[in-house]
C-alpha cells in the first residue's frame, strides 16, 4: 500500500496529470459556490421573528457550518471527481507502469460514472448522518467517520479501478480478498480529502494509488 501511495504521489505532477487536477479544482470550487448560494437563497425565507440581526446571525452560522462540513463531505466529493477522472488517471498510470495491462473490457464510462455516483451518493449520505455525531461529540464522530469514510473510499476507488478491467462481481471479490488493505488505503484517501488544498489532489491521488493497488493485486492473485 505504501509503495503504491508513493508511486501516485511521484506522478501527482505528471504532464497529463494537470488537466486532470485544475478540472477538479474548478469543479470543487464551483460546488462548494453553488451550495453557498443555495444556502443563502433559502435563508431568505427563514422568518426573523422580528429581530432585524437574526438573518444575518444565520446567514453567517450557517455559511460557517458549510465550509465545516464541505471540509468532513471531502470523501464524497472526492469519490464523485474520482469516477469522472478515472479513466484519464488510471490510463496515464498504467501507460508508465503497467502497459501489459491495458486490456480493457470491463465498464464503460457511463457505468463507471454511475457506479462512482452512487458510491459518492452513499457515502454522502451516511457523512451527512453521521454529522450531527460530530458536532454532538467530536471524539466518537471522528471515529464513525473514519470507518464509515475508510470502507466507502476504499472500495469505490478500487473498484472503479479494477471495473475498467473486469465485471463487477469480480472487482467486488477481489476487494473482499484484500478488504483490509484496502480500508487502509481508502482511510488514507479519506484522511487527506479532509486536509484543505490537499484535497484538491486527491480525487488524482486516490485514483492513481488504487490503479497501482488493482493491478499489484490482480496479479498476486
């Protein structure tokens, strides 16, 4: 697994990598912007029971409670960025490493897409659950999220991986095989979307470090 991290990290500023990278900082950034404008959209029609300071008390609560939980939504939203950028990663990867590899015949962008968002979606979900617990009591929330955040990144990274390979049913074996190594990696992964700036690479990192993963494994296999 360490092996594999440095050799993404190595190739994080790849040629082709950069395409890759500035796509997904405008498209984070141009996300975090449309969920602040929704929010202060609907704060418009929040009642301020006469007080003429209580719009503005919750237009800057809830503005701080946003960027809070974009920082804690960072593994979904890396997960989301990870299933359109897959294949440009994994190819650029596999092109240096593994060219013997390159045999296709798995999913095709669309089901790569659908299965990364429907990963990106649950995983949403479960964040967003899991939220109150964390304002609630930081310790315990922060462990609930690194299981919840290890096991979901760990398995949508792989398996996008190994999907463009391989039917689903094998892609989801050969995680179950290996379902400890890669939680670990996927906590990683999750760890760094957390980190602000860092986590603008590692949608790119992510998916460079579990190509490495899939293909190490699938040949150990």
């Amino acid at each position: 697994m360490l092996s594999s991290a440095a050799a993404a990290l190595r190739q994080m500023f790849d040629r082709k990598f950069r395409g890759v990278f500035w796509l997904g900082v405008a498209g984070t950034v141009l996300l975090f912007l449309i969920l602040l404008f929704v929010l202060q959209w609907a704060v418009l029609y929040v009642p301020d029971f006469g007080f003429s300071w209580m719009r503005d008390a919750i237009t800057i609560g809830s503005t701080f409670l946003l960027s809070i939980a974009f920082v804690f939504m960072g593994a979904p939203v890396a997960q989301m960025f990870a299933s359109i950028f897959i294949d440009r990663v994994a190819d650029a990867v596999e092109e240096k490493h593994y060219p013997d590899s390159r045999i296709g015949g798995g999913a095709t962008f669309r089901e790569l897409l659908f299965a990364g968002l429907v990963f990106a979606g649950l995983s949403f979900v479960l964040n967003l659950l899991a939220f109150p617990l964390q304002i609630a009591s930081l310790g315990v929330g922060t462990v609930v999220v690194f299981f919840i955040n290890g096991y979901l990144t760990g398995r949508s990274f792989f398996e996008l991986a190994a999907l463009r390979h391989m039917a689903a049913r094998d892609a989801r074996a050969l995680r179950r095989q290996h379902r400890v190594r890669l939680f670990l990696g996927g906590a990683l992964i999750s760890l760094l979307a957390m980190i602000p700036i860092l986590n603008f690479f590692v949608p790119l990192f992510g998916a460079a470090m579990m190509t490495h993963e899939y293909n190490k494994l699938v040949r150990s296999s």
